[in-house]
C-alpha cells in the first residue's frame, strides 16, 4: 500500500485527509456511484441548496473517524495497531456503500435496508478486490456497518453517537442553509473515550463533560426531523417517489437488483422511459401532491400506530381504498406517517467525573440529561399525520384519524374484506 495520502478541500469540515486505505478504494465504482446520489432524496425541491451526496457524507464520516481515533490515541484511551485503524476509518467511509438512490424513500417503499445491500458491494467487484489487496476482510467491515458489534469501537461506526451523525445533521443543515443542526462537534469528539460496561466488554463512552453538546446533538436531530426530513413538500414528492417505483416494480418494468445499484439520475431516467402513472413527469416539475390533512401527532391519540410507516404493501391498499371513496383514482390519495421511534434513543456509556461508568440509556439517561425526559413528546411533536391528493377532494379527518388507531390485522380484515374502510 502506497505511503501517501492527499487532501479534498470540504465545504463543512474544510480539509479532509484521505489516508492510503481510503485512496486504495475511494476511486472504485461502488464508491464513485455515491457521487450520484443526493444525501437528501427530494428535499432539494423545498431547499435548493440540499444537493450534496452520499460520497461527500462517507468522506465526512471518515474524517471524523479518523480524528476521534487520533484523539483516543493520543490521550492515551485506544492503542490500535494499523490494521484495526484502518479497519475503523474504512467501516466509516464505506457506512453506506449499498444505499439507494432518493435517501430512505425506497426503503420505506418496501425494499431492503441498505445495509443489507453492503455484503454485495464490499464482496464483488473493484472495490472487494481493492478490499483484499490491503487484507482487509470484508465480514470484518459488514459487521461493523450493520452493527450489533461487538468491538470497542464499533459505536463509532453505528451506534447513538456515532460518525454517521455528526457528519449528516451538520452537512444536511448547512447545505440546507438552516440554522438547526448546530452541534458542538469539537466537544464532542475531545469527550469519547473508551470504558467497560456492565458486562465487563469495552465500548465507547462520554466523559460527563461532553453531556451538553450531546444534548445539542439530540435536539439538532429533533429539529432537522421536524423541519427538513419531515417537512410537507418533501413527504409529498417521497410518497408519490414511492408509488411511482412501486408501480414499476409491480409491472416488472424494474427489477429491485437493478434499483439497488442505479444512481439517482439513472433510476429517473429509467422511470421517465414508460412513466404510465405521470408521476415521474409531475416531479420533475415540482407538481406535487396538495395537503387534504395535516395534523401533528400530539392531536392523535398516544396509542396511535406504526404500520402506516412499517407496511407498503398495506398503506398502498389502503390509499386506493380511500381515493375511492372520496372520489379519486387510485394513485391519486397518499397517505403519510412517517416513524422513526428511536429517534431520540441514547446507548451510550457514560464516564462520570468521579470515574464510574453508568449505561446511557433509558432512565438513566434522563438522570443526567434534561431532553430524554421529554423525548416521546417531542417525538410526537416531530410526527405529523398528512393525506396528500392530486386533485381536490374532502378528506373525512376524524375517520382517518381513528383508522391510524386500529391494530394492523383490523386495518388489513377490513380492506381483505367488503366492509368499509372507514367507519
């Protein structure tokens, strides 16, 4: 392995030094395929400056990986040898390798996780060659990217405080030009060390000095959920995304092999060639789907459900059903409720001052900081429940909201059945 590296300029974290591993692999077809594919999905149709890539993203990701190692190493908590090191800042940069086009808008659609698609690209092609000349095992990397791992620093890869985050919750904000995702990134980094758990096995943990900027980071989460991920605009071109592919997928038009590798402009293009919903026409000229109901969460009862975010299959049916029967075709109702329960969670040891070491999870974590105590609200606050239409039409709320309400195998009895769909 050649003994040189370079330098990107970043417009984040300013120079990014790329290592000899990350050279070995970073100009490989699996990697370069990121360039093509927005970090945002559709989101740049409500921020325009919200184009960056999944390629960008990895190579934050290894940046940062890269000075928390040098941080752990130099203040004595980690003694890595070159292999683990470069084992780490790899994982790191190739966290999202088998990720789709259109950020998570396919996954939601039904589709595999893309962590489950990394096995593929870090065992064939370039990249799995580049991987063997530097005797780097492929299984090693994949458990570190699907996580649960159980090395010492697996939780910098995946975990509540992990690389992945920082860099994207500063990335997506700043490309978006909003103020939310501020995060005390400095800190942070200067407060991980290394400590036994519970269990006797070393993982990474805080020192109690890092707990208000990782607050900060729990917030910049909750903040870019509410108002970049979730907004209105960017829910309404995803479920009409999802649809459109769905659709494809169902004619065999598309084959979900050929989707996991495509880039975002390809996967367009394929779509526009035999687009026989309209949709692809309509999000290309940012006609979206209008707001028939809009309401947050907090106004739905607490027990309401997850499959409207947990089961494509369902929620398409059940969109059907209701176009019907408030007067629209099929395909032109979209019902969304998007979920992400543990958006808030924390697993994450803790150093106090005085050196023991407590988990961060739980009740726990609300002994120390204030926003895990209010975590499910704020959650809710985050959460809002919209019906979206391509053409005007009356939307019975209530119904709807008690429909959300019902147990999944009621929900699927009644569309299985004769029975109507709303009562």
């Amino acid at each position: 392995m050649p003994s040189r590296f370079e330098i990107v300029r970043d417009p984040l974290w300013n120079n990014i030094r790329l290592d000899p591993e990350a050279l070995a692999v970073v100009d490989t077809p699996a990697v370069q395929r990121l360039r093509y594919i927005r970090q945002l999905g559709h989101a740049f149709l409500v921020y325009p400056g919200a184009t960056h890539s999944r390629f960008e993203h990895a190579l934050g990701a290894y940046h940062l990986a890269r000075r928390v190692l040098s941080q752990l190493e130099d203040a004595g908590d980690a003694r890595l040898d070159a292999a683990d090191r470069a084992c780490l800042k790899l994982a790191a940069l190739l966290h999202d390798i088998g990720h789709y086009p259109f950020s998570h808008a396919l996954e939601e659609a039904g589709l595999p996780h893309h962590e489950v698609l990394a096995e593929r690209q870090l065992s064939s092609g370039a990249l799995a060659a580049r991987l063997a000349e530097l005797g780097m095992p492929a299984g090693r990397l994949l458990s570190l990217i699907q996580s649960p791992c159980a090395e010492p620093l697996a939780g910098l890869v995946s975990g509540s405080l992990d690389v992945d985050k920082l860099d994207y919750l500063s990335r997506d904000a700043w490309m978006c030009g909003v103020p939310y995702g501020v995060i005390d990134v400095d800190r942070l980094l200067t407060s991980l060390t290394i400590a036994a758990g519970p269990d006797g096995r070393a993982a990474l943990a805080l020192h109690e000095k890092g707990l208000a900027a990782l607050e900060s980071l729990l917030f910049a989460k909750y903040q870019m959920y509410r108002n970049v991920y979730w907004h209105h605009a960017v829910r309404s071109a995803t479920a009409m995304f999802k649809r459109m592919v769905r659709r494809a997928l169902a004619a065999g038009r598309l084959e979900p092999e050929a989707v996991a590798l495509a880039t975002d402009d390809g996967l367009v293009h394929e779509l526009m060639q035999e687009d026989t919903t309209g949709l692809a026409r309509l999000l290309r000229e940012r006609r979206l789907a209008k707001r028939a109901l809009d309401l947050p969460a907090t106004d739905l009862p607490a027990d309401a459900r997850s499959w409207p975010a947990e089961d494509p299959d369902l929620l398409e049916q059940v969109e059907d059903r209701l176009a019907r029967a408030v007067g629209l075709e099929p395909g032109e109702l979209y019902l969304d409720f998007p979920a992400k329960p543990d958006m808030l969670a924390l697993d994450l040891l803790l150093v106090k001052r005085d050196g023991t070491v407590t988990p961060l999870a739980g009740a726990e974590a609300a002994r120390h900081l204030g926003l895990p105590r209010v975590a499910a609200e704020l959650y809710r606050s985050a959460r809002r429940l919209r019906v979206f239409v391509l053409a005007a039409a009356s939307v019975p709320a209530q119904a709807i909201v008690e429909l959300v309400t019902l147990p999944r195998e009621e929900v699927a009895a009644r569309v299985a059945g004769e029975s109507p769909l709303l009562r």
